[in-house]
C-alpha cells in the first residue's frame, strides 16, 4: 500500500500565524489540509511553544467578545 503524502506546511507562515496572529491549531490545520495532531507534532518537532488550555480558552472568549 503506497504510504500518503502530507501536504507541505510553509514553517515560517505557520508558525507567525500561530503565535503572532493567535490562529489554533485547528484552524490553520484546517486551512493546511492536515488533522490538528498532525499540526501539532509539526510544531513540537520545530519546537513552536504552544498553547495551555487555558490560554486557548482565554483566547476564544476574548474572540467572542470582539465578535
């Protein structure tokens, strides 16, 4: 069986839009065609400091709130 391919991931962009631009991960994985776990081992293996729960949540609340 022929093993997938995965998509290329644009490290830097990536990368700026999690941290700079406070995307989640299941957004630009959605936006990148890849599954969020997938995303996520991308930024731990580029060691990308990623979000606790809490600030994820904190994060959506403050996106509710300007919506």
């Amino acid at each position: 069986m022929p093993t997938r391919r995965m998509p290329a991931i644009p490290r830097n962009e990536a990368t700026r839009l999690y941290l700079d631009q406070k995307i989640s991960v299941n957004a630009l994985a959605r936006d990148y065609g890849v599954s969020a776990p997938y995303l996520t081992k991308l930024f731990k293996e580029w060691q990308v400091p990623l979000r606790g729960r809490k600030e994820a949540a904190r994060l959506r609340e403050a996106d509710k709130r300007e919506q």
